[in-house]
C-alpha cells in the first residue's frame, strides 16, 4: 500500500506478518523462521500494534490470525508445497490496504507481486545466500528492502538493499538458566552435513565427555545419517532425536556445554542464542555469523579446529554461567528485537510512497 501519510512515531502500526507453512507457529517441534516469527509477533502485538500473521491453521497467537492452510505442511505431507505459499501472498497483495506495512518471511517468492501492487513492505531473509542461482532473483529486484539476521549473511551480496541487521531474539522468560550439573555436551538441531555433528562426537570422545544429540534429520540427509554418523553411535553418544520446546530448557540447561561445530556460513544460529539463554556455554567454530553471536570467554569459545575445542572446554570449571545468561539478557531478547524492527517499519514508511521510490543501483 502506498501511503499519503505514515503514521505518527508514537502511533500503533498495523502490521502484516507473513510466516512460512512448513511449521506452524510456533513449530512443534524444529523450525527455526517460524519460531523467530512467532517471537516477533507476540512482542509486536504486547506492544501495542495492530498484528495479523498470515500462516498455518494449527497456528497459537495472540494476533489476528489468517489461516492459509489447515495444517503445517511439514505434517500434512503436501505434494507441492509452493502453490500454498504462492495462495498466500496474492490473499496478503490483494488485502494490503488493511496495513501499513507487511512484513515477509518466505524469501522472494513475494517480490513480484509486491512491486507490481506498489506495497509497503520488508523482508527478513532467514537462510544462506551464497547460493549461486539467488543472485539472478536478487539483481532483478533491488528496489526490495532487506533485513539481515547477521552482517555475515549479506556478504554473498553486498549490493542488496539492506535496510538493516536485526538479531534474534527470544523472551527472557523462555528458558531459565541452568546449573549444567548433567555432565555431557550436548549438540542440537539437525543432523546435515554442514553442522558437522561428526566433529561433535570426536571432540566429546577426546574430553571422555558424554555426547547428547538432539536433532531433525530431513529426508534429504537421512542418507548422510546413516552412512556417516550412525555408525559413530554407541557407548557415550546418545542420539535423542527431534525435541520441543519444552524439552529445550533441560536439555540444554542441564548441559556442560554447547557444541557448535558448524561448517558453513551460518545465518545466525538460533541454539546459540538458546543455550547462552540456559547459562550454557557455546563452543563454536568461526563460520558465518559465530563471531557476531558469541562473546568469546562470556558466552562460549569461538574456536578453529577440533583441538582448539577440546582445549577451551577444559577451562569449564570456571565458566561463569550467570555471566552468560546476562550477556544473554543485554542482546538477544525478544523485546529488543521486536524494537528494531519497527524501527526499521518506521524509517522505511517515512520514505513517503513506495512508488516515488528510486531504484537502488544493482552494482
């Protein structure tokens, strides 16, 4: 919607929030997007502002909820999980006049169409980016501002429009610290090649430390799974499988520490942010957004190679737990990051139509 007027800076705004349909929000079990959507929406809404989330039907919220399908698609077993998604975002076009501004979670599939109805709009871009056929989608649309969840992931294109970074956030009082008092290490998530969960096994192995794995395999790897790490299993490597949220908080509070030993450029990392939020120390390998996310000797250790692991965790007896939790508290709470995005609402309104915008250059 091209507006004549924004709204006032201390007015509400009336938001549109639109969640991917793999998972609902939040997910039941993994999904990282659709748990950080549903965060958001909730701070948004105890703030004050006028939120309709536009997601699955199995969805819990305390905005307006428009139903898009009737059941996440992750546990409906769609066929085509496109055509739901491409359903959505003509219903959230063709209804934009009911928002100041809509706020997109599904990558691109949205860019068209919001150019083409002249909508305000944003949107956070949760995944990787150095993907080489995302840069052709990218360029043809450089009038479409972007919200990065770290600085890292802008690095496979510099040139975007980025209005801003916007780090997760969780409530403060979604998980309580805890005493790590269970003893093991512990590595949660998914079970893909790049979070490199073999390195996880080899480091516990070394310390003699007890391995708990809590993870999602997608049909993708399952493959990987069984021909590389299940034969790793056994005597000290617990593979729990998918959990909840509410099997997070002794999980990893229980937890001596956190292993992080990804092998990728990581967008942000969500069980960073979770484990600093228990009081459990992350150790981290230094790839994609680790260094932004982690306070090295606070929060955890960012690290190199496995022997760099092995040797910061030998320094757990002293790790401050409190500390962490409070570095926690002071940079990734929900509050702060709901904050930021209206911030970025209200500076990008502020611009006047979105018609009357210039194209950014692509180059």
């Amino acid at each position: 919607m091209a507006m004549d007027s924004p709204p006032l800076r201390g007015e509400p705004l009336r938001i549109a929030v639109v969640s991917p349909l793999y998972e609902s929000v939040p997910p039941r079990l993994y999904g990282g997007t659709e748990r950080v959507v549903s965060f958001l929406t909730e701070e948004l809404v105890r703030m004050g502002h006028d939120v309709t989330l536009f997601a699955s039907a199995d969805s819990r919220t305390s905005a307006r909820l428009v139903p898009m399908v009737p059941r996440a698609l992750r546990l409906a077993g769609t066929r085509d999980p496109v055509a739901p998604h491409v359903a959505m975002v003509h219903d959230v076009v063709e209804g934009a006049d009911a928002f100041d501004i809509v706020h997109f979670h599904v990558d691109y599939i949205h860019f068209a169409a919001v150019r083409a109805a002249g909508i305000d709009a944003v949107t956070t871009l949760h995944g990787r980016l150095d993907i080489p056929e995302l840069s052709a989608v990218y360029r043809r649309y450089p009038d479409m501002p972007l919200v990065s969840i770290s600085d890292a992931q802008r690095a496979p294109m510099p040139w975007a429009w980025w209005a801003a970074t916007v780090y997760h956030g969780l409530p403060r009082g979604l998980l309580p610290e805890g005493a790590g008092r269970g003893g093991y290490l512990a590595f949660l998530g998914r079970i893909s090649p790049e979070k490199r969960p073999d390195r996880a096994i080899r480091i516990a192995r070394r310390l003699g430390m007890p391995l708990r794995i809590a993870a999602k395999i997608e049909g993708a790897d399952r493959a990987y799974f069984e021909r590389e790490i299940e034969p790793l299993l056994g005597p000290g490597v617990d593979f729990v499988g998918e959990i909840g949220e509410r099997e997070k908080a002794s999980f990893l509070g229980d937890a001596a520490a956190l292993l992080f030993p990804i092998d990728w450029p990581e967008p942000f990392g969500l069980v960073m942010i979770e484990s600093m939020a228990c009081g459990t120390p992350v150790v981290a390998f230094r790839n994609g957004s680790v260094p932004e996310i982690i306070d090295d000797g606070t929060s955890g250790w960012i690290v190199e190679s496995e022997d760099q692991a092995v040797a910061a965790l030998q320094g757990l007896a002293g790790f401050d737990r409190h500390a962490c939790r409070r570095r926690f508290e002071e940079r990734f709470a929900a509050s702060r990051m709901a904050r930021d995005y209206v911030d970025v609402y209200r500076r990008l309104l502020a611009r006047g139509p979105r018609a009357s915008l210039p194209l950014k250059a692509s180059a």
